[in-house]
C-alpha cells in the first residue's frame, strides 16, 4: 500500500539518510507503545507482542519497503 512512496522517498533522501531516519521512526514508535504499556499497567511480554505486531503491519502496508 505505502511501498511506493517509501521507495520515492528512500530514493530522493539516500539510502543511508532513510536508514537514519526510519531508525528513528521505529524507536520512538517503540517508546510510544512502551509509555503506553507502562501508563496503563500491561506486562512486558505483552508489550513484546504490541511491538512485533507492529513490525508485522508495517511489513504489510509496505513501509518497512
């Protein structure tokens, strides 16, 4: 779905610039979703689980392309 424009976005910034910034992207997703489970009390292996689950639709909308 997203995959094309990642790829024209990857392509216009370099490859190593969209690593740098897609690094980014991902931890501070990660820490959104820790400060989440943390607020509302939820275990740390559930919150492995959030994390995994959202690589997982990220690699099916096609912005991990």
């Amino acid at each position: 779905m997203f995959a094309p424009l990642i790829v024209l976005v990857r392509n216009y910034l370099g490859k190593a610039k969209f690593n740098q910034l897609r690094g980014k992207a991902i931890a501070l997703h990660a820490q959104t979703i820790t400060n989440f489970c943390n607020r509302v009390g939820i275990a740390n292996n559930v919150r492995q689980n959030l994390i995994r689950r959202a690589k997982d639709n990220g690699k099916r909308l096609g912005l991990l392309a």
